[in-house]
C-alpha cells in the first residue's frame, strides 16, 4: 500500500484552515490543521510531512521562526500563505528555505494546482516502484509524477483539469455526462451548473491543442456530454 500523503496547515484563522483542509482533502491527501506556531511545532516533532502549508502570523511561535526549524531538521516542501505580500517579505521567506509563497487572498485553483506541482516534484525524487500510465491515441497520463504530454510534449494542467482527464482516460470508450464530471471531480453534488464544467472542458482542450497543434482528443457527445476522440 502506498504511503498516504500527509500534509500539515500551520494556519490560525479556522475559516481559512478549513478551506485549506477541503481544498488538501479534495486532491485525494490527508490535511493535519494546527492554529498555532507551538501546535505545529508539537505536530511536526511528533512524526514526518509530505507537505507544510505555513501562515507567517501565527499565535506561539511565528511562521518565519517555524520557517527555520523545518529547514534544520527536513526537506519536506513548505509553501508559505499569508497576507504579509511586500515583496520583502516574500524575498525573505523563500530564501530562509520556503519553496512557495501564496498571497492572500488566494484562488482555490491555484493552490491546488501548487500543492500538486510540489509534491510531484518530491515524487520524481524518489521515483516510484510502479509507474501507474493511462495513454489513449499520443495522449499520455503518468498518475504517479501527474504529468501529462500529448504527442510528447507536456501540458501544463491544473488541479481539476488533470482531474477530468484522468476520469475520461480511465475509460475511452465511456461518454460522461456534466452531472458524471462534476459529482466524480469535485465529489459534490450536481445542480445543473454547467459554466463550471463547460470552463474547464474548454481550457482543458485549450492546453491540449496547445501542447500539441491540430491534434483534438476530447469531442462533444451533443446532449449527452463528452468522451475521448476514437
């Protein structure tokens, strides 16, 4: 069985941690909140992290001092996400040993899409014993380090948009309506809102096309919904 990933949000404002925590548990990882410096410290002396998702304004023990703490004993990605966004302070924080730094206010697709990227690249460090691929017509999924290429040339997805592909190449043949993308990607229930899958099919194609011209490889089942191009 593979080791679950586990991230921890250091992070003090619950409404904030909660949406973190969503947005972690939606990518398919384990969120651990802590709503203190001390408390994170406690967590992090306790066992290893995937992934430490930091706030520099925390109660106890301050995010830049945690900062250094995390640098002397581990490797392990910090992503800093805060409201402090001079660029001081940014310049600061990346080069006191974060790997990231998300200003705040923040879109929930971006961090998504950077908690990804980072823990991929701490994948391709260890590269798994099993590659796990999905491939369909020059269209290639690795599920391991989530890299997508099409006719060898890698594109550059999001969070969701690696999502519904990986849905449509599980199975080629399939036809998924809106209500099958969005209940099965976003694990929440369908209402008819179909701008949101619409959005991000069109992007998706978008980078696809972009990736690799005059090649199309998802086409519109009309009044049923879409499928990989046979």
């Amino acid at each position: 069985m593979d080791k679950p990933i586990t991230i921890l949000v250091a992070e003090d404002d619950s409404d904030i941690s909660r949406l973190l925590c969503s947005i972690i548990r939606k990518s398919g990882y384990l969120p651990q909140p802590a709503f203190s410096g001390t408390e994170a410290l406690l967590y992090l002396e306790q066992r290893e992290w995937s992934m430490v998702l930091l706030d520099l304004m925390l109660p106890g023990m301050p995010g830049e001092e945690l900062l250094k703490w995390i640098r002397l004993r581990g490797g392990m990605p910090v992503i800093i996400i805060s409201a402090k966004g001079e660029q001081q302070t940014k310049v600061s924080a990346l080069r006191g040993g974060a790997d990231d730094f998300i200003t705040k206010p923040f879109d929930i697709e971006e961090v998504s899409a950077r908690i990804d990227s980072h823990l991929r690249r701490l994948t391709q460090i260890t590269p798994p014993a099993v590659t796990r691929i999905l491939e369909h017509n020059g269209l290639v999924l690795d599920c391991d380090s989530m890299v997508v290429t099409a006719e060898g040339t890698e594109a550059a997805l999001t969070a969701r948009e690696y999502d519904i592909l990986k849905l449509l190449l599980s199975e080629p043949q399939k036809v998924f309506t809106k209500a099958n993308l969005y209940e099965s990607v976003w694990e929440e229930p369908y209402y008819g809102d179909d701008n949101t899958v619409n959005v991000h099919m069109s992007n998706l194609r978008s980078k696809l096309s972009k990736a690799a011209p005059g090649s199309e490889y998802i086409e519109t089942v009309w009044g049923m919904g879409y499928r990989l191009k046979t």
